[in-house]
C-alpha cells in the first residue's frame, strides 16, 4: 500500500479568548483571599481545563442550588442568573463574567423601554444571565424551528435583537430574515467578533480548495457551545467536508490521517499551549505513519 504524505495546518488564531483570559484573572485573585474558594458554575466550556484551574487554585465547584455563606464565590464568564447571587450572601462575590457579554448588559439598560429579543440556546448559562437581568425580553430559541416560535409571537413596530455570543451565523442571518417586513430592528448586538474571526479564518483558509480533501478539527470540549458552532459554521460552508471536536489529539479519528489533509482550528474554551501540543502530536503521528 502506498502512503500519500498529506498536511496538518493550524490556523493562526488560537487559544483562549479574552473573556477567558479575563476569568481566570478574576478567579487567581479570588484564590488570593483568605477562605475557602468556590466555582459556582465551570469557569469554562471544557471539562479538562476547568478540573486543571480547580486542582492549581485549590477550588471546589458548587453543587446545584447549594447555599454558601462564607469564603469567596466566583461566578463563570458565561453570566449567571443574579437570583443565584442570594445563595451566596456573606460570601465574597467574585463576577468572571466576559467583558463583552457585561458590557452589553451595561448598553441594554439604555433600551430596557425596547421590545428586546434574545437569540440563544435556552438553559445556557448566557442565556440565563441576560433573561435573568431583562426579565421582558422574549426568546428566540437558536436550537428550535424560528419560523414557528416568531409565528406565536406578536411583533411591536421595532425591536432590539441580542445575538447569544455564539450561536452559528446562519442562524443569525435566518432569524433577520424572518424578522424582515414583519419589524423593524432598530439595533442588533451580533456574534462575538473572535469566534467569527476563527470561523472566518476556516473559510479563507478552504475557499479554492476542494473539501473532500480536507478534515476540520476543532480543538475543544465537545460540550463547548462555541466549539460547536465553528464546526457547524464552517461544514455548512463547505459541503463534502469531514470535521469533529477533539479535545486532545487522542481523541483525532484515527483514520483520517493518510487519507486527507488536516486543518486544526480551535474553540475559544481550550489553552494555546493545549492547541500547540495537539499540532505537534498530530504532526509526529503524521510523520510515524509516513515511515511506517
């Protein structure tokens, strides 16, 4: 059998996002404080990094609905429900919550007054944090039919459209869509700009190419809503195109090298040093099979 030497190729933007960055600085000087520290939710969307953070700043995660009175509490960069704040009263309140997502909670006090529309997943922790803040706005659940959800809602003349930070594109643009002739939007707080970077990075890096050829990975915990949706973005872009999440490179399907050229992006809930490591395995397992 003949062994075809193919490529692996990372694409230049990795690692964590700053919203992740800025969380575990809010959680290094909770850890700082006298008492005991608690998570009250994963910092993060990745299993292995969070049990890292726990384990190197001696950290307990809460149990659902468990009161705490003392020590410092430490809220996840998704947002959270401010409700849950009561459970933690005496504590020291920790908020990790992404700049990004707080800012918008700041310019959304402007236009309270407004109709707002949420587009997101319900039950994510963004979700709840914007519904728990903005009690009238209605939801758009990304992962159900939109069409039918808009049919059972009575439209004012205008309204502001939030976008959950990463929902897929096309489901922002298919929610204008519907949303067209029906409304007007009179201001729209769209997608994160990283991850569109990173799902447009896949996209510059494919146009021209044939997708067949290639294999998109994306390094990052398969229960990760961003890494999710960098995949789901970039197959719909390029129908014949194979992918996965893999959160290490043990976790690479073991066929796909030698038999296509791979394109390793990554979530923004995984480490650059975790990407760097997985680019090399992936690399050395390349090279192994090619002298075999």
């Amino acid at each position: 059998m003949t062994y075809n030497s193919l490529m692996i190729y990372l694409l230049p933007d990795y690692g964590f996002c700053a919203g992740v960055k800025n969380a575990i600085s809010v959680m290094a000087r909770a850890a700082e404080l006298p008492g005991a520290l608690y998570l009250t939710h994963p910092l993060l969307h990745n299993k292995k990094e969070n049990q890292a953070l726990l384990e190197a700043y001696h950290a307990r995660l809460c149990a659902p609905d468990e009161e705490v009175h003392t020590g410092n509490v430490v809220f996840s960069a998704h947002g959270h429900d401010v409700r849950d704040e009561r459970r933690f009263s005496g504590a020291q309140l920790f908020d990790a919550t992404c700049p990004l997502i707080s800012r918008r909670y700041r310019e959304l006090e402007g236009v309270r007054k407004m109709p707002i529309l949420f587009l997101g997943k319900d039950g994510h922790p963004e979700t709840i944090g914007f519904l728990s803040r903005f009690p009238a706005m209605v939801l758009l659940d990304a992962r159900k039919n939109l069409s039918e959800q808009l049919a059972r809602i009575v439209l004012p003349k205008e309204v502001v459209l939030v976008c959950q930070t990463t929902i897929a594109e096309s489901t922002r643009i298919e929610a204008l869509r519907l949303l067209e002739g029906r409304t007007k939007v009179v201001q729209e707080f769209p997608l994160c700009p990283l991850y569109r970077k990173r799902v447009e990075e896949a996209f510059s890096f494919l146009q021209g190419k044939e997708p067949k050829d290639f294999f998109f990975a994306v390094a990052g915990d398969p229960l990760s809503s961003n890494a999710n949706e960098i995949l789901r973005s970039v197959l719909e872009g390029f129908p014949g195109l194979e992918g996965s999440i893999c959160p290490t490179s043990a976790s690479f399907p073991s066929d796909v090298l030698g038999r296509k050229d791979v394109l390793l992006g990554s979530s923004t809930s995984i480490s650059g040093e975790e990407v760097e490591r997985m680019y090399r395995e992936l690399v050395l397992r390349e090279k192994a099979l090619e002298l075999s």
